[in-house]
C-alpha cells in the first residue's frame, strides 16, 4: 500500500508517513477492491465500516420510491468516506455508496477506527473536521436541490464557491459530466444552460475553469422562482 497517498488523505491530513505505518500496524484493517457499479455502503445497512479511497471514486445515490434518484457527491482519492454514518444515533448508512469505476478501499471497523482516534489527536481531529463538512455540504446540497432551473443551480454553485474561493475564476469538480452529476441534470442540459450564460457575458467557460464575469447577474437568477 502505497502510503504517501494516505500521508494526503483525509484520515491522515499532517500525520507523517513513519506515524501513519505505526498507526496502522497497531490498527486492524484491510485493502478491498471493487469492481464498476458494485455498492460499496448500502442504504440502511449498519454502519460499521469506515473506508478511505486509495484508487478510483465512489458516489453516493439517493434512491426514491418513485424511481427518481439524486446524486449526493463523488469522492475520489484520499476521501474518507462513512465517518458521519459511522458515528450517528442510528448508525446506519443515509444512501448507496457506488464506484463509478474500479476502485479500492482501505477499510476500518468503526471499533479499530474509534481506538485509533484516541491514541491519535491529529487522527481524531480529521474525522471531526470529515464530519463537520459532511454536514455542511449536505446543507449546502439540499439548498442546491432547492432550485428548479438548471442555471439557478449552477448559478448557486458557482457563487459558493468564488465565495469560499476569494475569486472569481472557479475550477470544474473534475469533468462536466461530473459536476452535472453533482447538481443532478443532465450534462447537456448543463452545458447549453452555459453557453446561454456565456452568451449573455454573464460568465466564460474555459474548462476546467469557469471565470465568474457578472456575480450580480448570477445571483438575480436564485431570486427566480424555486421549487416547492
């Protein structure tokens, strides 16, 4: 295992590589693979296993009774994912966790993980900051799912993060097709709504980056009307 990929991740932010190797000679844990499309977390089984992705990327689907499905995120390399579920009153898994490729994990029991975190400070305070941000972005999220049009939620997107940012020049997460999954549209959609944007100098797509050229035109579209 290589471990200056987790010297990066999120479990061992600041941890040196010779402290993560004794951490993990102390820590019961094991290297899993999994193929295109296997679910990884399932929605409401036991939470009990905390992983942090060494290779490929995960995302997390919400599943309705009406066949509808939201994608919640994607994390890739060095993302520690199911602190938060881990950890709660139920202890149960909110949605699928699904690799959108191969990928392979380093898993944890949430035992093994909890001891770590009293041995570990810095381990402890990582998980903490995982699962603080995991709260946050799902706030974030569900203000995302509140608009109805395509450009509102790309609008909303984009100013939060030049606002977290300080600028006005905003980096793609990863492709255009994932960034339409993180909005739940399709990238088509996405990409005409864009262009529509471009056109009216409101902003300019240079992929991966998109220049933010009129923030106060882009925030008129989420006073539009919102769904529900």
């Amino acid at each position: 295992m290589d471990l200056s990929l987790l010297e990066k991740s999120a479990l061992f932010h600041g941890v040196p590589v010779a402290d993560i190797r004794a951490a993990l000679e102390e820590t019961p844990h094991h290297v899993r693979q999994y193929e295109k499309g296997e679910v990884v977390f399932r929605l409401l089984e036991s939470a009990e296993r905390v992983g942090v992705v060494l290779r490929g990327r995960v995302e997390a689907q919400k599943s309705f009774p009406n066949g509808s499905q939201v994608n919640v995120s994607v994390r890739g390399p060095g993302a520690l994912i199911g602190p938060a579920a881990a950890f709660a009153k139920n202890r149960r898994y909110p949605c699928d966790m699904v690799a959108l490729e191969p990928v392979s994990l380093l898993l944890l029991w949430r035992e093994d993980l909890l001891r770590l975190m009293q041995r570990d400070e810095r381990v402890l305070e990582n998980v903490t900051t995982e699962v603080a941000s995991a709260t946050y972005m799902l706030q974030q999220r569900v203000e995302l799912l509140s608009y109805s049009g395509i450009a509102q939620k790309a609008a909303f997107w984009l100013l939060t993060q030049a606002r977290q940012s300080g600028t006005n020049r905003v980096r793609i997460p990863g492709t255009m097709t994932d960034w339409a999954l993180r909005m739940n549209v399709s990238r088509p959609s996405l990409y005409r709504e864009l262009r529509r944007l471009e056109e009216r100098a409101v902003l300019r797509c240079a992929p991966p980056f998109i220049e933010i050229r009129d923030a106060a035109a882009l925030q008129a579209l989420l006073s539009e009307t919102r769904r529900g």
